[in-house]
C-alpha cells in the first residue's frame, strides 16, 4: 500500500466508527478487525475525576493510555490533540486550561470531527476548537501550542518523522509533547505485519520503540523519555492463537515525553 492508500483506509475505517456506533465504547480497532477486548478508561490511567467529567459519546474506546497523565496543563495553556476522536482528550484538558486557555483537537475525518464538535456543543466546550486536517500537516501556526497530546494516532501515521517536524514546528519555545501510543519491542509476524486489517487497529503501523524515540530526536526534541510501558493486551492480532499471543508479545503501550528546545 502507498502512503495515501494507508491514510485513506485508515480514514474510511474511522470514518465508519464515528458513522456507526451510538456513542459507545468500541476496542482499539473498532468494530471488526478482530483484535482484543476493549480496555476500560481506568485501565488507561484515567482518574476516577476525569471518568465522571468525560462527555456521552466522547469515549469511543479507541486510545491506549491517558496523555493528560504526564501533560501537567496549566491554566491559560493552549493544548492541541492530535487525532482528536470524539473529543474525550480534549475535553478533559479543556478542564485544566480552564476559560483563560485553549484547546484545539485535529482529526483528518470528517464524521469523527461532526462527532466532536456536537459533543462540544452538548458539554458546552466554548474553548474547546476542532479543525479538518491531517497531523503530517497540521492546520495550526507555528509557535502557537504550549502543550501538545495524542492517544494512539501517530502509530497510524506512515510519515512518522513528518508529524514529529509538524509538532516541534507549531509548539512555542519550550513546549512540551506527551504522546500515549503503541510501540515494538520486537518484530510482529509477517502476517500481522502485512495486514490491513491489524495496520488500522493501531498495530501493524507501530515503528520499534528506539526508531520512535530516534525519530522524535531527529526532529528536533530534547529530553526525549518513556514514562510508562507496559503490555496492551488488546492488541492481541493475528490468523491463529499464536500469532496473536506473539503480537501481545512485541507491542507495548508507552507515555513519551519530550520538550522543544527553550529559545
């Protein structure tokens, strides 16, 4: 597959979860990919305060960590989600901002930003803004975000590199990134590798953890770490139980932090 064959399944599949589900939880690949079982908020680290503040319908069970955990957002901050979803993320940093900050969420789906933007309305989000684009080219001016978060999205992305450019440019001096997202600690198999399928649901797409933090690096970030990592057993894939278990095996759920340089 090309690069914009890649991003066009993964829109259209997304698509469809924003299209066809009621508002409820649906697993870390969406409705029929076939992998593990959804894994609950408090799961993720979300705290028993930010579970009860998450609107109806913002949760759509698609992330695999809470990014917020490690982002100490400050009041008055402006905060950019990328991949934003149905909003859950943004939302609960929109809490932290508090009316003097801002929050901007982008998501390169249509159905999934018509989502959002009535969950908005609904909660009464009025610093809360969610903008069409891809997060390779991310819709934002540069110097403008203090904080940026993402929850399982840039595995998604065949541009890795691209999108770590795209944040440091739209970060100010010193700003910070805080990424919850899905890396490789050892190859999949081949037929987990190959599959479209298991690329969408956040697998096949993930790079080898030290590429990941190399690439962010490369960038231009400093102080570049993992602050968690752990197993994802919903990322369970594969034709047979033991490429499924082999999966589980080489994929891990990591919170990485790091920091554009101060000027």
């Amino acid at each position: 597959m090309t690069t914009n064959d890649i991003r066009e399944t993964v829109r259209e599949r997304y698509g469809k979860v924003a299209e066809t589900t009621g508002g409820e939880p649906q697993g870390c690949c969406g409705t029929d990919c076939g992998c593990g079982a959804t894994v609950t908020l408090e799961e993720l680290g979300y705290s028993a305060e930010q579970r009860a503040g998450v609107p109806a319908g913002a949760d759509l069970g698609l992330g695999c960590g809470n990014p917020l955990g490690h982002a100490a957002v400050k009041p008055g901050e402006t905060v950019l989600d990328l991949g934003s979803g149905a909003g859950i993320d943004a939302f609960l940093a929109s809490r932290d901002t508090g009316p003097t900050g801002r929050v901007l969420g982008v998501d390169m789906t249509a159905s999934m930003l018509s989502r959002a933007r009535a969950n908005a309305v609904k909660g009464g989000f009025a610093n809360v803004e969610f903008r069409l684009g891809e997060i390779e080219n991310l819709p934002v001016a540069d110097a403008s975000v203090d904080v940026i978060i993402s929850n399982c999205v840039v595995n998604l992305s065949p541009d890795k590199p691209r999108v770590f450019g795209e944040a440091l440019r739209v970060l100010r001096a010193g700003g910070r990134v805080v990424l919850s997202d899905l890396v490789l600690v050892a190859p999949l198999p081949e037929a987990v590798r190959t599959s479209v399928e298991a690329y969408v649901g956040c697998v096949a797409g993930a790079s080898m953890k030290e590429d990941y933090l190399a690439q962010m690096r490369g960038a231009g970030f400093e102080r570049v770490e993992v602050l968690e990592e752990k197993e994802y057993p919903a990322a369970a894939f594969g034709p047979d139980e033991n490429a499924a278990a082999a999966t589980v095996r080489a994929i891990r759920s990591v919170k990485v932090r790091a920091f554009k340089p101060a000027a």
